[in-house]
C-alpha cells in the first residue's frame, strides 16, 4: 500500500488539539485553572462579609466564581485553539503543503518527504488512532505521524495493514476538542 498527500495547517493543528486533550498535564493545568479561581474569589467573598459586612461584593465575588467555573471550559478551548494555531503557524510553516509519500511493507514503513526518507520497523508503531477526519501512527517513542483520510482509498485495508504490524488500533471517531 502506497499513500501521497500533503499535510495541511489544519491537519497539524487537529493532531496538536488531539494531544493536548490526551496530555495528563494539560488536563491537569485546565482543571486546576477551573477550580482554584473559583475558590479565590470565594474566599475573598467569604472575607469581605466577615470583615466588612459588605453584601454587594460578597454576591459579587460569588457570582463572578459561578460565572468563572461555568464558562471556564468554553474560554480554555479556545485559548488552547488559539495557541497552538500560533504555534502551528510557527513551528510546522516549513511542512505544510509539502508532499509526503507513506508505503507499507510487509514488516516496515517507508516514509519520504521534501527533507528525507525514513524507514520505520512495523514493531515501533504503538497505536493507530483514528479520529474522524485522521488517522495518528503513534511510535513507541511517542512520534507520530499523521495522515488525513482524505488521502486514504480504502479505511479499513489500511488499517488492517497498520494492525498487521502490531499496532493497537483505538477508535476515537467521537473525540472532538473541548
């Protein structure tokens, strides 16, 4: 089997918001973002009635943590979108609609671009992925290589010839960035 295609800022940027989602530490960070805020102005509403007897503000700082730990998921999708399209931009600029060529041996990846070529033992793939719109080769050294289904005649002999090799195949055709 034979592939050619070209990757696009839209198929680096899907396997960018794909990792982050599956990153222990970014899940870690956005939901220590989500609760601590919440808990500060809490405890500032919590001193300003003990304190100052001030109820404006006490209903104000727990209105502002309910708003915070409500709408915290929406603005932290799209601040992770936003940064890492910038770094996407910044960082892949020399790959994007440059042409790759994958090709399946019976033990083996062959993969050439516009720098060089590599060969790849099918025993270092670990996983292939499939999301909706690509499939994600993840290497036991956690590389991957990406390749939309666009470019792909026929799913399931491909990842009949992926499984072949020893790859685990995981079916995240429902995942989507939140």
């Amino acid at each position: 089997m034979q592939l050619n295609y070209q990757l696009t800022k839209s198929d680096f940027l899907e396997y960018q918001l794909y990792t982050s989602s599956k990153s222990k530490l970014h899940k870690k960070k956005r939901f220590r973002n989500r609760i601590l805020v919440p808990i500060i102005y809490t405890v500032f509403a919590l001193y300003s009635l003990i304190n100052n007897k001030n109820y404006v503000t006490t209903i104000t700082f727990i209105a502002i943590s309910i708003i915070w730990f409500a709408l915290y998921p929406k603005y932290s999708s799209w601040y992770y979108k936003k940064f890492l399209r910038k770094h996407v931009d910044e960082n892949y600029k020399n790959r994007v609609n440059k042409p790759v060529e994958l090709s399946f041996n019976d033990d083996s990846i062959n993969i050439k671009d516009f720098t060089s070529e590599s060969k790849i033992n099918g025993s270092e793939i670990k996983e292939l992925i499939e999301t909706k719109d690509h499939f994600f080769l993840k290497l036991k050294t956690d590389l991957s290589l990406i390749v939309p289904k666009y470019a792909i005649n026929n799913c399931s002999e491909f990842i009949n010839t992926v499984t072949s090799l020893g790859a685990e195949h995981i079916n995240e055709l429902q995942w989507r960035f939140k």
